[in-house]
C-alpha cells in the first residue's frame, strides 16, 4: 500500500500529494477521478464542494485545505439555549447574525468558499470574512437553519470553529495597533511639514524677510504640540513609570531627549537665537514609532495565552430525574451525573458509574495507552473516554480539579518581564548614566570657563544622546527576523523571545507529540495475507474498542467487504481477542497468548499477532511515527540537547536511546509537574533551557522554560500557554532557528556599536558648544537610517541561505 | 512676499486634509483587513441557479 510512486511529483517526496490538503498521502490512497486524497476527511469536503459547483475552491490556489484528521467534534451543546444566546449576535424573525473565529483560514481560496457558502445552503445569506482575524460573520435565515447547523456545515467542509463563550478573549484586542498608526500617522504629518517650514531659516532669510522668521517658528510650534502630546506621550507615561519603580528602561532617556529637544526649541524661539529642533524632534518621533510598528506586527491571529479551558468542551449531557439535557460544564456541580461519549474529554475529576470504561489520558500525562477504569474508580479531568459512553458522578467542580491545579501553579502568574530584563534596557541604564555624568561633567567645565553657555551645552547634550538610533536597532532586527522565522512556519509570541533564544544553552524534549508524531501511528503486516483472511482480521476487530484493534481495523479498511458472521467473541485483557469468523477461529494479539515467538529484532514498534485457524500468519507492526530529520537535528544539536521527557512508560527507551545521543538524560513516567521541576532544577545550575513540548501536558514547563517551544501540526488549531509555536515539519530546521537568533543578537551589538559612534561625533559638537539645529537636523535622521538599513541588510545576509520551504 | 504666506496656508490646510482623511479611514476600519478586499474583487461571481436542484433539496426540508 505504501509503495505508490509518481514520478511527476517533487522529487523530494515519493509519495502522492493530497489534492485537499497537499499533505503527503501516507497510509492510505484515496481516489476520485484522477485525484488522491489523504484521509477520508479530505476526500469528503472535496465531493461536498465539487456537488455544489464550487471547485474553484482549488483552482484559486494548490491544496489549499487542512488535514482532516481531527476527531469530528460533537457540536450537540450549541443546542442549548443559554450557550446560543452567548453567541448570537442579532436575530428577528428570518434573519440572524453570528460571527465566529475560524482558525483555519489562511488563504484566497478558504476566503473564496466561506463567502461562497450561500451556495451549499440558501438559508445562509450572506457570510464575510476578516482575514487577519480569521473570524467569519454569518447571516443566516434561523428558519431554515439553526446555529448547530451552520457550525456543522463549516466542520463539513473543513473550516470547523473555535467557539468560546468568553467574549472578551476575542475582543480585547484589537485597538492597540490601531492607536499605534494613528500615532504615527501624526508624526510623520507634522515631520513632513517642520521640515518643510525649516528650510527657509536653514537657508538664510534676507533683512527683509525678517518677520517670516516668526511666522515659520510660530507654525512649527503648533504642528509640535501634537507629536509632543500625542504620539510622544506613552514615551513619558513609560518613563515615569519606570523612573518611580527605580529601574531605568530605554524610555528614561527618550523621554529626556525629547523634553529637551522641546524647551530647548521653545527657549530658542522665545529667545529669537535660533529655529529651534523641532524638526529633529518630529522625525526623531516618525522613525521611534515606526520602529515600534514595525516591531509589533507579530501574530495578531494566534494566540499565545490559550488555557486548559480552551481544550474543555464547553457543555456536557447531564442526567438528572427530568431525563437527560447539556449543561454548561462552569455550572457542573458536586453529584451531578454526566454522560460522557466516545472521544470527548471529561470536563471536571469524577467517580465512574459504570462497570468499566477506557480512559486516554494523553492531554493530561502524555502516556499514549488509554487506561481502564472500573466502577467507583477516580477519573481526573482532562481524561479522554475511548469507546464505550461513559457515566460519572463529578466530585469536584471544573475550577478545584486536578488538571486545574497545575494551572493554578505559581510559574502562570508571573509575569515574564519580572523574570527578564532585555539586553535594550539593561544598555540603556549604563547609557544613561555616562550620558548624565557627561552632561554634568561638561556643566562644570563650562561653568568655569563660559557660564553662559551651561544651559546650552547641557541641553545639547541631552538631544543629541537621545538614543533613537539604539531604540531602533532591537525593533527593525527582531522585527525582521520575525518575518524570517514566520516564513518557516516558526511563530515567536513577540520580539524579545529571539533574544531570550540567543541565550539557549540546554534542549528539553518531550516525547509524545513531539518527538513522534502524535496520533498518527504506522500499521504494517509483516507475513502473508490474502484479501480473504484480511477481511476476517477486519470484521473481528470491528467488536474490539482496544486502540490497538481499531488501528488495525482503519489499516484493513480497504479491502472488500462481503457477508460476514461473527461468533463466540472473547476479549481477554492484556492479551488479545479472539472469534469465529465465516466458520473461521480467528484470533489476534500478543505471542505469548497466541503461542507464537516473539519477534525480538523489531524494537521500533508494538506487534500484534495474528493466527487462523491455528496457524501463524504473522503480525502487525504498530509504531508511532517519529518525525523525520530528527536524528540530523539531534546530531547538530550535539551537547545542547539535555534530555527526554516522557509521560510514557519505559517500553520506547530502547528507540529513543538510539536517535538521541549519549548524553541526553531519558526519563520516562513524567508527570507535568515532574517536568516543571526537571527545568526548574536545570535552570537553578544555571542553564537556559528550551522547552520543546506539545504544549499539553506540558504546558507548566513551558512556561517555566527560559523559551517554551510548542510543536504542533495545525498552527490554526492549536495555539496553547508558550513563547513559540513550530510546525511539526519544522522541527529538523530548529538549530538553524538558534543560530539565526544568536546572529540577531550579534546584529543588535553591532548596531550599538554603530550608535555609539554617532553618539561620539554628536557629543563632540555639543561638549564644544556647536550643535546648531542644521547639525541636529542632518545627524539624528542619519543615524536611525544608517541603523535601520544596515540592519535589514544583515539579516537579510545571515538568512540568505535559510530558504523557504514548500508549503 | 504676501504670497508665499498664502502658499503656506493652502498647502498646510491641505496637508491638514490629508491627514482628517487618513485618520477617518484608520477609525472606520480601512486598515483592519488590507488581504481580503484585493482578492474579493477578482473573484468571478457564477450565477445561483446552477445547483437549482440542490437548492430545492434545502428548501424541502
């Protein structure tokens, strides 16, 4: 089945592109037409759309879907009533409005087909999307459709939502950014304009024109008052701020800079001795704010701060005397009685009622096999039910339960500023105290020689230190190494993480979801089978809720179906199952119980055996996929990568030892509070640790790590509690990623460097008392663009080689 | 020389313009998505009736 080739494909991959999602098909080729298909998933949305004549949906752009893998959500809680009013936003008779957030838009043709959806149902209207949101706005005749009708239609084609009843989290934020332009906007206004209206006084007036002179200094000032007040003044709030907690940030002399650009302009016109700075006053503002734009176009779509509650369902089925009904999970009480179904995740620690149930409690410790449960046993939230619908009574209320508890850790309440001081502002400190002393040095010698001249060397000092060129160095770096990394699918929380990266000196994995590739496993047979025995391995399997029995049944669910009877079906516990099949005893499971020999050489994967009738056919070798390149990584990285944290047992040691080198510390059985205090204990000997985890289970050691890395295969989906997001195919290019955030940090030195000659110069003019406006005016705006091009130009250089890589 | 103090009243008034027009179209949200608009203009619109049958199919139920 694997060994499908095409040889009209890029030569990098021998295996079939999904025509849906563009993801390499790699268990199973599904086909229509001419068309290959990934999973089920993707074939589905392909026939909804080519049904309703919407195929430009790839003709717009090559693949342009997500994988379909996810388990299909159960969207029955947007029945309830209190749930729907949350939602929606409008409604009369015939006509409502709802606007839900979207993660899976990304690109023209997801655009195209979500404004196309009147299409599939007339009861849709209208539908519009906001892009960088990724939210869509839907309105819909609730007649003919009800909300849980067009959140199952957009699930249908691919495009589920995430539905969250918490308003605020998608409302919060946009304004910043906007506040930000504006402000911006305003500084290069009256940049433009001053600098228009200085020319004349640079130039020379004539004795005749004389009264001009008021007239432009009188302009400037009042097209000064705005940059001073407005865009200028989070600059003041920042710095006093920072000045009554005692610590100096690179605001402090800012501030300084631009108050005594100000007064000195005024004292200047009033005194009629010269045009003053204003100039230098609004571009040195233009450049500053554009500088802190540019370093803000971050990842508005992600967000960066998702908790556990994200991952809860938002409602669940309730039993009680009047029958059963779903309930909001934040109003579950002690002694309800909820009924879980097959793949959700119970929502708050319970009893079970019922005679056994399977639980995974992957999210919850990374152990990959689900566990069982009997009667009365202690299910914690978190916990994922496999198989059999499950009834619980609840002990503890969502907000005191286990899964809670972690979160509740002291490590998410601090603030990442208090653990962290930035390079910028710890430069700016010292910068500010020999630019102080200076200045004071200077006032006694002036004092001693010329006092009138005191206040003006002062003051010219104070401009022209102000330290624009060093304010713009992080921004436009890290701003443009942001882009870099966002081209490779590695999306930093903000700028400052880069620096923090350029720290790293230790590598802590996590195993499930990360090193191997989380739910996907690999399922081969390793023996003879005719389609005749496959079938009978099928239909026995299909009685089995054992993880492992429905890996095998999705692998078999190829093969040709006839009329089959299945008798005498018997499940024994940590050994197999066995039936008889068409008048066939057919029997699959472990070695020891089917009496076979344990294959031993095969240490990559779980075997299931298989016999017919007696006879050894042979078995199916279940693995977990590990994501490739990752030896190639683990060698680059060397010494750096410290160890292995694992929440499953020890049965992958053997595996895992042979990718990871020798130094690397495997430990297994991990909880996530034992993975917080590996980092913790690594990082009190003085280590920098990355974190790299799937953000689940791990989540507190993410957010302990100096840089919490999540890996994750839908960027859109899944965005938890961390500093960076990678996609999995990512992962191999991580330490290229280090190294280009070293190389920033070496490209902002040497911007300091370059600042500080500036610097050099400037104060040279204004110790010796020349700092006419024309120098101020000509100096100040060259040294931000000599910082600002000079360090687009070397990062372009150190990521010249990094290229981007297919979609 | 009159005129060169005219100049600069029109050329600042209308400077003045640019920037109300600037920031009317930062409040009503012309800049909140610069992705969609330029490709929503290049989509061709196909006629409705082209799945009649699947439109009744919706209607009836």
């Amino acid at each position: 089945m694997e060994s499908v080739t095409t040889t009209n494909l890029a030569p990098v991959t021998n295996k079939l592109a999904c025509y849906h999602c563009g993801q390499p098909c790699e268990d199973e080729v599904l086909k229509v037409d001419d068309k290959s298909f990934c999973c089920l998933g993707c074939k589905t949305v392909f026939e909804i759309l080519s049904e309703n004549n919407l195929g430009d949906y790839y003709k717009l752009q090559s693949a342009p879907g997500q994988q379909q893998l996810r388990p299909s959500t159960n969207f029955e809680f947007l029945d309830n009533e209190e749930v729907r009013q949350k939602l929606i936003e409008f409604e009369s008779e015939g006509y409502a409005k709802v606007t839900l957030t979207v993660p899976a838009i990304h690109c023209a043709s997801c655009l195209w087909l979500l404004e196309n959806l009147y299409r599939i149902n007339r009861n849709i209207f209208r539908t519009e999307v906001n892009f960088p949101r990724k939210r869509v706005t839907l309105f819909f005749n609730p007649k003919g459709i009800d909300l849980k009708g067009v959140v199952q239609l957009l699930d249908k084609i691919g495009y589920p939502p995430h539905i969250t009843l918490n308003a605020q989290e998608e409302q919060q934020r946009p304004s910043y950014n906007k506040k930000l332009l504006l402000k911006l906007g305003v500084a290069a206004f009256a940049f433009g304009n001053i600098m228009l209206l200085s020319f004349p006084e640079y130039l020379g007036l004539a004795e005749t024109e004389q009264q001009f002179k008021w007239i432009f200094s009188l302009l400037n000032i009042a097209l000064s008052l705005p940059v001073v007040f407005y865009s200028a003044w989070d600059y003041f709030t920042s710095a006093w701020k920072s000045f009554r907690i005692r610590q100096i940030n690179l605001d402090v002399p800012l501030a300084i800079g631009i108050a005594a650009l100000f007064l000195r302009s005024l004292y200047d016109i009033y005194m009629g001795t010269g045009p003053g700075y204003l100039d230098s006053l609004a571009g040195l503002l233009f450049f500053l704010l554009t500088g802190r734009w540019f370093q803000n176009l971050t990842y508005e779509n992600l967000a960066f701060d998702r908790d556990y509650k994200a991952f809860f369902p938002l409602a669940v089925s309730v039993e009680s005397d009047q029958g059963i009904s779903t309930s909001l999970v934040v109003n579950l009480q002690k002694d309800h009685v909820m009924l879980v179904r097959n793949q959700e995740i119970v929502p708050a620690d319970s009893d079970l009622l019922d005679e056994e149930a399977l639980v995974d409690y992957s999210f919850v410790t990374g152990e990959a096999r689900p566990v069982l449960r009997r009667r009365g046993e202690h299910v914690y939230a978190g916990g994922r039910i496999v198989g059999k619908p499950a009834r619980l009574m609840v002990t503890r209320r969502v907000s005191q339960g286990h899964l809670t508890s972690l979160w509740n850790n002291e490590v998410f309440r601090k603030s990442d500023e208090s653990r962290y001081k930035r390079m910028i502002d710890r430069t700016a400190t010292r910068f500010t105290w020999v630019i102080l002393s200076l200045a004071v040095g200077s006032a006694i010698f002036w004092y001693l020689n010329d006092a009138s001249q005191v206040w003006l060397v002062v003051s010219s000092i104070l401009i022209v230190a102000c330290p624009c060129a060093l304010a713009l160095s992080a921004p436009f770096t890290y701003g443009n190494m942001l882009r870099v990394f966002g081209n490779h699918h590695f999306y930093l929380k903000n700028a400052d993480v880069i620096e923090r990266m350029a720290q790293v000196d230790g590598i802590v994995f996590d195993k499930t979801g990360t090193i191997t590739n989380g739910s996907a496993a690999t399922v081969s047979f390793k023996g003879q089978l005719n389609d005749g025995e496959q079938e009978l391995i099928r239909a026995l399997t299909a009685g089995s809720a054992h993880p492992l029995s429905t890996l095998i049944h999705r692998h078999l669910e190829g093969v040709p179906q006839g009329a089959v009877t299945l008798n005498g079906f018997n499940e024994v516990p940590g050994a197999g199952v066995e039936g008889m099949v068409n008048g066939h005893h057919v029997r699959i499971g472990s070695g020891a119980w089917l009496g076979m020999e344990e294959i031993t050489t095969d240490v990559q994967s779980t075997r299931v055996y298989a016999s017919i009738d007696g006879i050894p056919k042979g078995y199916f070798a279940i693995g977990s996929r590990q994501r490739p390149g990752l030896s190639e990584l683990l060698q680059k990285l060397g010494k750096k990568s410290l160890a292995l944290l694992s929440g499953d047992n020890t049965g992958d040691r053997e595996r895992m030892s042979a990718i990871f080198p020798q130094e690397t510390e495997l430990r297994f059985n991990q909880g996530p509070q034992e993975k917080l205090d590996y980092i913790r204990q690594q990082q009190d000997n003085g280590r920098h640790v990355m974190m790299i985890g799937d953000g689940l289970n791990d989540s507190g050691a993410l957010k302990q790590s100096h840089v919490g890395v999540a890996v994750t295969d839908d960027t859109g989906f899944f965005t938890p509690s961390c500093d960076a997001i990678l996609q999995g195919s990512q992962l191999p290019a991580l330490s290229e990623f280090l190294q280009l955030a070293r190389q920033a940090s070496t490209i902002v030195k040497l911007c300091f460097i370059i600042s500080f000659l500036y610097n050099v110069v400037g104060l040279s003019f204004a110790i010796s008392g020349h700092l006419t406006p024309l120098v101020a005016a000509i100096l100040m705006p060259a040294s931000s663009i000599t910082v600002v091009s000079f360090t687009s130009a070397a990062v372009w250089f150190v990521s010249r080689n990094f290229q981007r890589p297919r979609k | 020389m009159i005129i060169v103090g005219f100049l600069i009243g029109v050329s600042l008034t209308i400077a003045l313009v640019f920037l109300g027009i600037f920031i009317w179209s930062m409040r009503s949200g012309q800049y909140d998505d610069t992705y969609a608009p330029p490709l929503r203009m290049l989509f061709d619109d196909k006629p409705v009736e082209e799945n009649k049958a699947e439109n009744k199919a919706d209607n009836t139920r």
